[in-house]
C-alpha cells in the first residue's frame, strides 16, 4: 500500500522551533506538530517542571534559581537540551519550545546540530494582534476568578516577550528560517495554517481537500 502522508511525515521527521506570545496557543500547536511529524516536542519549561515536581538533583537545583527570582543559566539549560535530543525519541528530529531564549543559545544549538549533522530547518512563529491576545486573556481570566491577571499583567508579559525574542526572531529571518503564521482563530484553522506553510518550505506534506 502506497504511505498516506501522515505517515510520510511521521517517517521524515523534522527539526523545528516554535515561538508565540503567551495566550497565542503555542503549546497547543506545539502539540500538533509533535504529533504530524512524530517527533517531541521538548519544552525546556515541562522540563524544569518535571524536576521541580520531582525534587530531583537538577529540580532542587532549578528550584533555588527561580525562587531567588534569577534565570536559569545558559550553560545549565543548554546541557538540559544537549541531553534531551540524544535520547531515542529524538533520533528523527524534534520540536523546541521555550528554547533558545538568547541569542548565546542560539548559538550553542547552531555548534550542536552541525555537531550532530542536523541543522534546523525552519521556525514556526505565531503572529497575533497584542491588543486580541490581552482581550482574550483577561476574558478567561474573569471566568477563572483570576482577578491577579489583570490586564496591566498580561499586557506586561506580553512586551517582556516581544522584547526578548526580537533579537531571535531576526536572526532567524536573516536566515530564511523564519515562518510567520496567523494565530487568530480556531485551533484547527491554526494547524491548517501551520501546516501548509511548512510545507511550502518543503517540510511535510498538507493534504488539501478539496471543496464540495
């Protein structure tokens, strides 16, 4: 039987990085294209979390950092990821999420993937309207309860990203790497976005189907 492209795709495989601002449903997209290509989706926040919750050795150590209101160093991050891709599960690729964050960590994931022989091949960014997202936000935080999110906070969150991935998403660009994609919308309207456009840039295929 003649591969369906879900498992054309799930076979390549593929090294991507996903951006977005907080409340632009990265995580949940980060999910999806995890699942297309089957690949993980390495999320260096599930990660630290992971080892918080677990109390172990690297999480007592995260813990003390975060709670001292510090980052979390580059050298101690980048090691986290530098083990993560040599496991199994990422022997055909990977989604990063959360990773880099600084344009020294942009360059420790170049010198590992020519190490490696598996340059990154595209970076998928969620492009939403600011003033859309912190409406979105401070609704569901009303029907939360959540009355310390205000809209001060969110709009705060929102400029600390915009701020700290600028210096990223240029490099990016300047290396053709960059996808920009709408993520207003539904869910499924997003994944159909994200989908497509990767596979104009050659990553995966996108099964149209045509209208009735």
């Amino acid at each position: 039987m003649t591969p369906t492209a879900e498992e054309r795709n799930r076979e390549r495989g593929a090294r991507l990085l996903i951006v977005g601002p907080p409340g632009a449903g990265k995580g949940t997209q980060a999910l999806r294209i995890a699942s297309t290509f089957g690949i993980p989706d390495v999320s260096t926040g599930d990660i630290f979390r992971h080892h918080i919750k677990n109390q172990t050795p690297l999480g007592v150590q995260v813990k003390a950092i975060v709670d001292a209101g510090d980052y979390v160093p580059d050298a101690l991050t980048n090691a986290i990821v530098t083990e993560r891709l040599t496991e199994e599960d990422a022997r055909n690729g990977f989604l990063l999420d959360g990773y880099p964050r600084t344009v020294d960590q942009v360059a420790y994931l170049d010198q590992l993937l020519e190490e490696k022989g598996q340059p990154l091949e595209a970076v998928v960014r969620l492009v939403a309207d600011q003033d859309e997202i912190v409406a979105r936000l401070s609704k569901r935080a009303l029907e939360q309860g959540r009355v310390d999110d205000s809209e001060e906070a969110i709009r705060h969150r929102q400029e600390v990203y915009a701020r700290e991935t600028a210096p990223l998403v240029d490099v990016y660009r300047d290396r053709g790497l960059l996808i920009d994609i709408d993520g207003l919308g539904s869910v499924d309207d997003v994944g159909e976005r994200v989908a497509s456009a990767l596979a104009a840039h050659g990553i995966g295929e996108f099964d149209v189907v045509a209208a009735s």
